[in-house]
C-alpha cells in the first residue's frame, strides 16, 4: 500500500514538473516573438535608428527614450554585438554629439543606453569646450553629417561647485575651468535653491547659446534649421536626463530641401 502511494506521489511530482517546464518554454517562447515587435518598440520607447540619424527632432525623441528605459531598468543595451563591430569597420554616423562632463558617473551609452556608433562624444570637466572640442564638433557635423548637438551637464558638478567656491592658488590649468564657467555662476547667484545646481543649468544654457552662435560653421547649420543644438542635465541621484525648456523653445524649422 505504501509503496504504490509512494509511487503514485513521484508520479504526480513529474507531471508537475513537466507541466511547469512546458509552461516555461511557452512564455520564453512568447517573449521572444515579442521582441522588436510594435508592441514591445512602444513599450521600450525605441526609435529607428535611420530615422533618428536623418531628423535630429526624432534623434532627440530617441535619447529621451533611451534614457526613459535606463531610469525604467528597461535598457536594452543595443548594438553591442560582432556584429555591429563588423557593420561599423568602414565608417560611422552616430545620430547625436554629445558634449559633456569628464565626470565618471556620466556614461553616455549606458544612461541613454546606445550602442556602438551612436552617439559622438566629446568630454571635458564642466563640459568646458575649446578650439579643439569645437573643432570635433565641426567635425562631426561636416564630415559624419550628425544633425543633432546636445551639451550635457551633470548634479553636483565639481568644476562647477569649484567655480561657486572660487578657490584660491587653484593648480595649473585647472583655473582656466573656473574661470569659464564663471560668468553662468554670476548670472544665477541671485536665485534660491542650491547655487551649484542652479549654476550646472545655466552653464549649460549658456555654452548652448554660445554654440549656436558659434562661427563659422555650426551658427549658419543652426539657423538653417539643418542641426540642433540643446541643452541638458543628467541628475546623479536619479539616473534621469532632463532636457532644459530653456533650450527647446524656438528652435529652427527644418530646413526642405527642394530638387531644382
């Protein structure tokens, strides 16, 4: 008696083993018909790529949703393949440059989760740009045909808190940071609120203006309407990327071009 109850109870155990192991391959099966479908490109905020290369409006829609899934835990770390590697062995056209902080705490792919040949990134501490970062943005305009510019700062900046601070006998070149970022500390120092991230958003507003004005290449392409240049801040605290309204009103029309 006991041993055909025993065998009974193995018996039951293995069909609901097997059952839960049939249910298992059903809803991994399900989840990878899924993947890349409408659907789930809606639920992950996924923007083509080709488009958003071609319109820097779409190209900004896709960094908003990058980072949307990064913040989300969603991140679907794209094009970090051999294959990418391989398809990128002759050329580049990252949709988007991103001038921002040295600061290790800001990977541009991972916080709006790019990959490989997306995104033309050029760093300083305090996003602090000269001839030569100038010169890499022209680059990437001219030569890799990228639409989009976005100036990208950061929370509690050290170049920046340095500028609030204004230390003394600062070492090296280190000053010539202070003292760039300097004039966006003076405008704001009257507000509330912590006076080093106030001045982090009104650092990036003003090297945005001072970009766009920014002769001889990248000031006619802006008001052309054939790039954008707009500003951000990337929040340390949360992971999120806030795209400052300040640097997204009025932007160009996109320029039509018309076949003569």
């Amino acid at each position: 008696m006991k041993r055909n109850f025993c065998i009974t109870l193995v018996c039951l155990l293995i069909a609901s083993l097997s059952l839960q192991a049939q249910q298992s391959r059903k809803s991994n099966s399900k989840a990878v018909v899924k993947i890349d479908s409408a659907k789930w490109r809606a639920e992950h905020y996924v923007i083509n790529r080709d488009s958003a290369y071609a319109d820097p409006r779409l190209g900004l829609k896709k960094l908003m949703g990058g980072n949307k899934r990064f913040v989300e835990g969603k991140s679907i770390k794209p094009r970090q393949d051999a294959q990418t590697i391989k398809q990128l062995e002759n050329g580049q056209k990252p949709f988007a440059t991103i001038v921002g902080c040295s600061d290790s705490r800001v990977p541009n792919e991972v916080i709006f989760d790019q990959g490989l040949g997306d995104l033309f990134i050029i760093r300083t501490a305090g996003q602090v740009s000269a001839a030569a970062s100038y010169g890499s943005m022209e680059f990437a305009t001219l030569k890799l045909n990228t639409k989009l510019i976005v100036v990208l700062g950061h929370t509690e900046c050290g170049a920046v808190a340095a500028a609030v601070q204004r230390p003394e006998n600062v070492p090296g070149h280190i000053v010539t940071l202070i003292n760039d970022i300097k004039p966006a500390v003076a405008k704001c120092a009257h507000l509330p609120g912590d006076p080093v991230n106030n001045a982090v958003r009104q650092n990036v507003i003003e090297q945005v203006n001072h970009l766009r004005d920014l002769e001889p290449i990248l000031h006619k392409k802006y008001v052309d309407g054939e790039i954008l240049i707009v500003g951000a801040v990337y929040d340390i605290h949360t992971g999120k990327v806030e795209f400052l309204q300040e640097t997204l009103l009025n932007l160009p029309q996109n320029k039509v071009k018309t076949k003569g």
